[in-house]
C-alpha cells in the first residue's frame, strides 16, 4: 500500500504543495466550524450566548446545559430531556442494521451463487429501491404499517427501515460476492455443506469489510432518519431526531441555544463512534474489488 | 468391468448444447483425461460427473451405481479445482477437515485422518496457516490433500496445474502420477495441455465443440488419430498435415506429393487399410508426426519404411535435445525432428528421410482418418 502511495503520487515542488495544503486547511476549518461553535456554546451559560462572541470558547465551563439536554429538558408532555428517545433509536437502530445486513447478505449470496432465471431483473428491480425518494412511500407504508398492526410502534419503524434499506444492503452484498470465487461453494457442495452451511461458514467469515460499509451506511441512514420517524412513530416510539426536532423547535419559552447545541451532539454522538471504530475498514471496504490485493 | 460409465450425456445450457452425447467408460483405477481447446465443454463435463451440474439426458455410473440424481456430496467423489478453491476463513487443517465435518465424522478421528495426508503429502508445517499464507504449489498441495482426506472412489481434477509456473508444473505432474500408482484409485482430469494429457492418462478423451472425437489409450490418440482435428491438438511440434494424391504404383498404393518444380514424390504405404482403396486417384492429407522426418542415413535398422526425399530447409530451431527443422512439404511448411548435432542449415536443400510406417492418411472433406 505505501509502495503505491509512492509510485502514484505526483511528484510536486514545494510551493505547490504548501498551496495544496494550505487548501486543504482551510477546508478542514470550514467544515470543523460548525462542529466547533456547538461544542463551545454547548458548555456556556444562556447568558454568555447571548451577550457575546458565538466563536469565544466559554468563560465559565458549565456541562449544566448537557444534563438538561440528556434528561431535563421538556420534550412533549414530560421532563424528560433525551434519554428516553436516544434509547428509542437505540431500540429501533439495532434490530433494523442487523436485520438489513443480514437480508441484503443473504440476497447478494442467492444472486450471485445460486441464480435462477429471471435473477437480474431481480436485482435490478431491488436497485431500483435504492432511487424511490421516501416521499413517495409514506402513505403506503403508513397503510401497509396499519393492516399488520404495527402502526406507531418501534418494530413498525424497524420494518420501514429494514425494506428502504433491503435495496442499498443487496447492492453492497452482491456486487461484493460477485467477486467471491464461485470454486468455493462447488467446493463446499462436494464437501456436503448445505445453502445456509455454505453461507455462513464459508461466506460470512470472508464478508468482514463489506459487513462493516453495510453496517457503517444503515447505521447513519436509519439513526439519523427523520422523516419515517415523524410520520411513523408515537409518543413513547419517537427516535432521537424527532425528539431533538422538538426540542429544539418547541414555540414557547426561552431558546435555551447551549441546550440545543448539547442534545444536537448527543443525537450526533452514536454516528461519529461508529465510523471512528470501523471508518478505517468503511474505505477499505468500498475499495475491496475495485484493487486487486 | 467399467467403474464410471458416462453414456449419450447430453447437457444444454438454454439455447446451446455444450455436450452432445458423450460416451466414455473407464476401468476401476483408471486415469481419464478430458482434453480439448477451451469451450470444448471438458470442465462442463467433469462438471456433470461431480453432480455441480445437471445433466440433460444420458446417464452417469460410479461402481455400476446411477449418480445422476445424487447431490454431489453424496456421489463419493473428491475434487480439485484449478483455483484450488481454498476456504479463505479457515487454517489448512480445518480446509482439509471440512468436509468430514460436514459428514458427522468425530473430531478424533479428523485430525488423525488430517495428520495422515498430511504426513503423505509433507505439508505437517502447513496446517495452522491460512491459505492466503501459502505459495501456488503449497496452496496446490493442500487442495490434493484436501481430496485425499475424502479416499472416495473417483477424484476429479479440473486443470489443477494451470496456475503454477512451468517448472513447478512438471514437478506436480509427477507427483499426481505417483500419488495415482499409489492409491490406485480412478481419477478423472480435465486440461487444455496435451502434453499433460499424453503423459499422465491410461484414457484420454478428446473434445471439440461438446462433441466426443476420440477415446483411447495415449498411443492410440498419438498414434492413430481419429481426424485432423486430434492429429493437430495432440503432440507438439504438432502432426505435419500435408496434401498429396494416392495413387498405385508398381501394385502399391503410393502418396504423391507435389514439389516446387512441378514434378512429383513418390512414397509408398505401409500396410495401407483396406478402406484407403477407394481413395486411389484421389486427393487425401498425409499426416506425419515431425519424428518421422529426419535426416539420419537411410542405412538404419527399420530402413524398410523410410523413404528419402529431398526439401528445402527455411529454418532450423534448436531445442537442446533436439533441433526442429521447418522445412517444404507438398507445398506446405511442416517439420522435422532431427537430431541436436544435424548440420542442417537455414536455407539449404537436405536430404530427409521420411518415416511411412507411422504416416496417417485423412479424407480431405471429412476430415476423418482413412
């Protein structure tokens, strides 16, 4: 990998590439801003944001506005602050990723190594599911949700999550098992494995990377969903993003801006960790196939 | 008696029919090799006999028993694949005891099984390494061993040296053909390479377009090849095809070959069949293995059949062993073997004496030997 680091690498003076990274910088800064003005003004007193500089660090650290946000703040009827809806996600996030992984695996292993006729237009009707803008299946699902029963609750939220998700996670398996040797289940059929053996004895150990993207991507889709959220959920289903939507838009009282400010990074906070833990496998990931070796 | 028995087999793909009606029997310890250009259908072919894929119609018989219907775990067959087809995930021991874990075989007794082939085929070192740690040949011999592990009744080998380097090639090749005279067992091998096929097989079965064009013991198929088709594919340098007139002579039957100046070579058969009577007068294809034409002295041993002719050398390629000498025939080029110390030179008219003892004649229209 270094080694071709070095063979692609344009070889450039040194002006060049202080103008280059001078760029760059200023990119990094220009991006990190915002992230930088929340954290500052999430550890101030109302009044400091109010009298004075939005880019100052604070005068007096106070992580007061970061216990309102987590479980004082008024959020519909209760006191609740966030807590309650960040388990909510929590609830609704989980069993929605591990379920779409495991279809989307399951369905990239059929339409690949055991294709059938009429496979692709499967698969291309599945792609298509990747282009239909939420919009258009609101009040579908919102019938679909109520003939089975499901309507508000937190599995209603799983199962819309789970099929808008099928078509992105059946991409990512399929095109990653395309390249899996097909030799390999000849191999296992002699040696008497059957189709789910097979599966999960010989194709998920070696879907590490691609298991990662799919989990990185419908982590963050499904976390930081707000629309199926809105539409879907009840007051004791609501995910974390409805919930900060409400603190934050709520018409009456004060803007209490620090409190935003901390729940907006605490609705952030389960993103940011997933990819620092498993961003350096998401790019591999997206790579593995494209390079050989 | 046969031990596998593959009969009228025939195997469509939709529209296209990659085997037509293939017939092929081989005795109980056996080596079969399918050989043919790529898209011959050979792998296809094994492909059906390991029960990976179904068969169109026709049947399949292992020990006298029908196998069509049987999932190829249950058929009694080990295979080797051309990529090897290591499981990636798993550790050389585990690779080689998969498949008897599959079966419901105790643990004991796998890893005492393992240790033995692996013991056979000095991989010991090996077995707690995973296959992205092996070398080609390392990653081949785990793939054999993985197939002995099995001690099934047939193994199946699909172009199982085609990744490895020239060198290593030969030496697995020897190493498959100890490893056959040792276990005694009934292998079936598929490859594109006909010096592979001409030195490990007892059968080989030669295929063209899914069709069967000849079946026999490597001799056979050298020898006396059922068509141009297999006088061309097998050998090499391969069989000089050269078109000539048959013609009766002094009461026998003689091939004339047209020279440069118009006047004609005169060479007699040898103990021609009866079926190349009704050729007299007419044109057919002279087929000669490039041993047969050399430049030694007529004086030999068999001189009987040999017979002088006179051709202009255009270029001598030297071998080591031997030195290959592209030279004019009946208006073609073709080539002789001649020893590594001839003195035959580029450009020069030779003296060449032809071997007729092992000269095939062919049908130019169908293509079928006389």
């Amino acid at each position: 990998m270094a080694a071709n680091a070095v063979e692609t690498a344009v070889r450039t003076g040194r002006l060049t590439r202080a103008l280059i990274y001078a760029a760059l910088l200023v990119f990094a800064v220009y991006y990190l801003l915002p992230l930088f003005v929340m954290m500052v003004n999430s550890f101030k007193e109302l009044d400091e944001i109010r009298g004075g500089n939005m880019l100052a660090l604070p005068e007096l650290v106070t992580v007061a506005p970061w216990i309102k946000a987590w479980n004082q703040a008024q959020i519909g009827v209760q006191p609740t602050g966030l807590a309650p809806y960040f388990l909510n996600s929590i609830k609704m996030v989980v069993p929605a990723v591990i379920i779409s992984t495991l279809l989307g695996a399951l369905n990239g292993y059929v339409l690949t190594k055991w294709r059938f006729r009429g496979d692709t237009l499967v698969f291309a009707l599945m792609l298509f599911a990747c282009f239909i803008p939420f919009q258009i299946v609101l009040i579908p699902m919102a019938r679909v949700l109520g003939f089975l029963g499901i309507a508000g609750t937190t599995w209603g939220l799983v199962l819309v999550h789970v099929v808008y998700g099928l078509g992105f996670t059946t991409l990512f398996f399929r095109n990653y098992y395309a390249a899996f040797p097909t030799e390999l289940v000849k191999a296992a059929q002699i040696d008497g494995a059957n189709f789910l053996r097979i599966f999960y004895r010989i194709l998920l150990p070696s879907s590490g990377p691609i298991i990662v993207v799919t989990v990185i991507w419908q982590f963050t889709n499904v976390w930081n969903d707000f629309l199926f959220g809105a539409s879907f959920s009840d007051f004791d289903s609501q995910p974390m993003t409805v919930a900060l939507n409400n603190l934050v838009s709520s018409s009456t009282g004060v803007k209490e801006y620090n409190v935003h400010f901390a729940g907006a990074i605490l609705a952030a906070i389960p993103t940011l960790l997933v990819y620092i833990v498993a961003g350096r496998y998401f790019v591999r990931g997206l790579m593995a196939g494209a390079v050989k070796g | 008696m046969s031990f596998l028995v593959v009969s009228g087999l025939e195997k469509r793909f939709g529209a296209v029919e990659v085997l037509k009606g293939i017939d092929i029997s081989v005795p109980r310890g056996g080596f079969l090799v399918l050989v043919g250009p790529s898209g011959c259908g050979k792998s296809t072919l094994l492909n059906t006999i390991a029960g990976l894929e179904t068969v169109t119609a026709g049947e399949i018989l292992i020990d006298g028993a029908r196998v069509n219907e049987l999932h190829p775990s249950k058929r009694d067959i080990a295979m080797v694949f051309q990529s090897y087809a290591l499981y990636p995930n798993m550790n050389v021991a585990k690779n080689m005891s998969f498949g008897m874990e599959m079966r419901g075989v105790p643990r004991a007794e796998r890893q005492q099984v393992v240790a033995r082939v692996a013991s056979m085929l000095q991989i010991e070192d090996l077995l707690h390494r995973k296959p992205s740690q092996l070398s080609g040949g390392q990653r081949q011999r785990v793939a054999m061993g993985r197939a002995l592990v099995r001690d099934p009744k047939i193994f199946l080998f699909d172009e199982p040296l085609s990744n490895l380097d020239a060198k290593l090639r030969v030496e697995m090749r020897t190493e498959i053909q100890k490893l056959h005279q040792r276990l005694g067992t009934t292998v079936v091998y598929v490859t594109h390479d006909q010096i592979e096929a001409m030195t490990l097989a007892t059968v080989i079965a030669v295929l063209k377009d899914g069709v069967l064009q000849q079946v026999g013991s490597p001799a056979e198929i050298y020898n006396t090849p059922a068509n141009i088709f297999v006088a061309d594919f097998m050998g090499s340098p391969s069989m000089n095809l050269v078109p000539a007139r048959l013609d009766r002579a002094n009461g026998a039957l003689v091939v004339g070959l047209e020279r440069a100046d118009g006047s004609t070579t005169m060479l007699p058969l040898h103990r021609p069949s009866a079926s190349v009577e009704a050729f007299v007068d007419r044109d057919v294809i002279l087929g000669l293995r490039p041993e047969s034409i050399d430049d030694t002295p007529a004086a030999d041993a068999d001189g009987a059949h040999r017979h002088p002719l006179e051709a202009h050398v255009e270029v001598t390629q030297p071998t080591g062993a031997d030195t290959l000498a592209m030279i004019r025939l009946g208006g073609r080029e073709a080539v002789a073997r001649l020893r590594a110390e001839t003195g035959a030179r580029a450009g020069e008219r030779r003296r060449f004496m032809v071997d007729m003892s092992k000269a095939v004649l062919f049908d130019p229209e169908t293509e079928e030997r006389l």
